[in-house]
C-alpha cells in the first residue's frame, strides 16, 4: 500500500477505537480482539468508506498485512491460541501476552470471513464495505456490529454479544460457527483430493502448522 493508504489506515484504525475498546469494552482481557480485532477489521472498511473510489488501495493489503500474517504466527510451534482466552490472563505478563498477532489480525481476518459468510447473498455479496457502488449503511454486517455497540454502549460485552446482534442482522445464526472460530487454537487447514479412480472428492482438515502448511505468498 502507499505511504498515504496506510496512514488513512493507521487514523481509521485509531478512529474506531473510539466505538471499539472506549464505547464498548471487552468484559476481559481474554477477548481483546473485541477491540483489537475489530478496530483492525474498521480500518480498512472505514478507510474504503471514507473514500470508495481508492477502496482497493485499503482492501488489497489485507491478504499479507492481516491474514497471512496471523496464520504465519499461529503456525509457529506453540504460538497457536483462541481468538478467546479463558486461562492464563489473570497476570501483568498474561494480559501483556494478548497484545499479538491473534487479537489484531486473527480477530479481524475471522470477522472479514464471517461477513464474507453472512452477506453471501443479497446486495452486499461479493463486495467489500466501501466497496465502490455498495452502500455501508445498508450493509446487514455492518448494521449487526451497529446493533451491538448500540446495545453495550457505555458498558462491557463478550463475543457472544457481537455473535447475537450479527445473527439478528444477518438473518441467520452464525453464533455456532462464529464460537467455534473464537475458542479454537489456531486455524484449520483444508484439503481436497480426488479419491482414488477419481471418484469423488475427499476432504480432509488438520491443523494449520509451520511443516504442513502451503505457502501463503498466494493471494485468497
């Protein structure tokens, strides 16, 4: 990205804080990536918005900035860890330990592929929020995460909160899907193979680690 790109991003990232983190705060620092994660995802969508006819500059740089750069960190022997931490953050050292790759740019590349999910269909589909000719405003992700910084303004909130009011949006329960993303080490790795005689497809899900992984210069 250009040196103007990612200084709309740095002020679209430090902007959304403003709902992300001081409006509506994590009920603990387990689920940082509430405002990290959201605040990463706000940036590009808010940079797109802000200005639709560079809304590409903002989204290209997703893919190695945000997502591959998760997935080389949680492949990392021993560096894998839930969106959502229940143990082990009741210490200065444990709290410090959240402020990493997961809660930034894990919690913001789940967020963009639960939206990818959500808006499958309909007006929003196959575009990006600030996409050039789609609307934020009638976006049904973008209304959820409304919904749920309405709904805990001036208080905490747990994922399941964010989960709830994106169902309601979304118009469909996404809260399964999202939980298991949320409390899951790491992410999966997805294989597809012709079986043998190619008869059919065989699919197969392990761990996305360092040795097993393929390489993620490619784009999504």
């Amino acid at each position: 990205a250009s040196a103007t790109a990612r200084t709309a991003l740095i002020i679209a990232h430090e902007l959304a804080h403003m709902w992300c983190g001081d409006l509506v705060t994590p009920a603990w620092w387990g689920d940082l990536w509430l405002s990290e994660g959201c605040a990463r995802w706000l940036e590009h969508a808010g940079a797109a918005a802000a200005d639709p006819a560079s809304a590409s500059s903002y989204w290209d740089p997703f893919w190695p900035d945000v997502t591959a750069r998760w997935l080389r960190s949680a492949a990392r022997p021993g560096a894998a860890r839930a969106l959502s931490t229940r143990s082990g953050v009741d210490t200065d050292a444990g709290i410090e330990s959240q402020f990493d790759a997961t809660a930034y740019e894990g919690g913001a590349a789940v967020l963009r592929m639960l939206r990818a999910y959500g808006v499958r269909t309909g007006e929003a589909g196959g575009r990006e929020v600030g996409a050039r000719g789609g609307d934020p405003a009638r976006d049904p992700f973008v209304a959820g995460l409304s919904s749920y910084l309405t709904a805990r303004a001036y208080a905490d909130a747990t994922p399941e909160n964010l989960f709830d009011a994106l169902s309601s949006s979304l118009g469909a329960n996404v809260s399964a899907w999202a939980s298991s993303w949320a409390r899951q080490r790491g992410a999966p790795l997805v294989r597809a193979d012709l079986a043998p005689g190619g008869a059919g497809v065989v699919v197969s899900q392990t761990p996305h680690t360092a040795r097993g992984a393929p390489s993620l210069a490619c784009r999504e």
